[in-house]
C-alpha cells in the first residue's frame, strides 16, 4: 500500500502493467457491468451543462434512454451513474465505423465543444476510487475484458500508473501526482538497499 496525502493506493497501480487496447477490446468496459459509468456527485452538474453539447454525439437509443431516465440515475446504494441503453452499454456511449465504442463526452471535448472530458470514473480506468470519510482508496481494478491491455501493458512495460497520469492529475493535480512518483522512486531505492 502507498500513501499519497488522503490517498491509499494500492501497491497493483505501482506493481501491474497496463495500457488500455481499445482496438482489441472495443471499448467494452462501457458496455460490461452492472451499470453506466460511476459520477461523482461534482460532475452531476457538469453532465447536466454538456448534455445539449453531446446530444448531437449520441445514437437514437442513447437519447431515448437519457430522456426516460434522465442524464444520471441515482442506484440503490447511493451512488450516481450514467444511464445505460437496454441495461447494457453506458447511453453516452456510441460505435464508430469500425465497432469501437466512443464516449460522446470525449467526443465533444475533442471537438472543442464542451469543456468537460468524460466521467473521472471513466478516464481512471482500469484504477477505481472509493471515498471514505478521511481518504479516497484507489484499487487496481482486474477484469478479464482488459486482458490485451495487459498483455500492451507488459509488451511496453508502461505501469498503470504511468498509462494514468493525466487522469490522476486531473483527479488529485500536479503536484500529488510529483509526490506519487518520489514516494515509487523512494520504494524502489528502499528495495535494493
């Protein structure tokens, strides 16, 4: 385990080798599950303010699908997510020509239309993070769908991590991310001494 300010890493985002595959996966981590992308409760409104942004990104079922449950649904637990089309795929999520699903939020980010990204939820993956009162966990999330981002992962020898390094400054910024990197670097001499 590590430990950066409020935040306990698991020793896997150090450890495992992961860069994600999406021409091998076509991106069926937005497809597998038991619901849409998790939100944070920050980003419920920025969903809100990007929907007229995205909306021209989504397919006919992922609209029907927001219109009838709304931009976001609140789960038995108390989490919010993204709704999904049929309880499959997330509704933000449509195919390009060659079958690989795409986040119509990135999308529109992509094309300068809206400011906001995609779900933080999304852009960490495969690192998942739950919130406790004191400090966030961030566990490696193993999933057999991801199985030729590892192999990617091992071939590059690039470690989780390092894959999410934008997607770990935009969560916890710079600075954390600097402090994340002295404190593997400061294991990795620990080690060999």
């Amino acid at each position: 385990m590590i430990q950066v300010r409020n935040v306990l890493l698991s020793d896997d985002i150090v450890e495992e080798l992961f860069i994600c595959d999406i021409n091998k996966c076509k991106g069926a981590c937005c497809v597998e599950g038991d619901l849409g992308a998790p939100l944070e409760k920050e980003e419920l409104k920025e969903v809100e303010d990007a929907y007229e942004k995205v909306k021209p990104y989504l397919n006919e079922e992922g609209i029907k699908a927001i219109e009838n449950v709304g931009k976001y649904i609140l789960d038995e637990e108390g989490d919010f997510s993204t709704p999904t089309v049929h309880g499959k795929e997330c509704a933000y999520a449509v195919y390009d020509k060659s079958g690989i699903l795409q986040c119509a939020f990135e999308l529109a980010h992509k094309n300068r239309k809206s400011d906001f990204r995609k779900p933080i939820s999304c852009h960490l993956y495969p690192i998942r993070i739950k919130k406790y009162d004191d400090f966030d966990a961030a566990n490696y999330d193993r999933w057999d769908i991801c199985r030729s981002g590892c192999r990617l992962g091992t071939a590059k020898g690039v470690p989780v991590y390092k894959f999410l390094k934008d997607a770990l400054i935009r969560k916890y910024g710079k600075d954390w991310y600097k402090e994340l990197e002295d404190v593997i670097e400061k294991n990795k001499k620990a080690a060999l001494s």
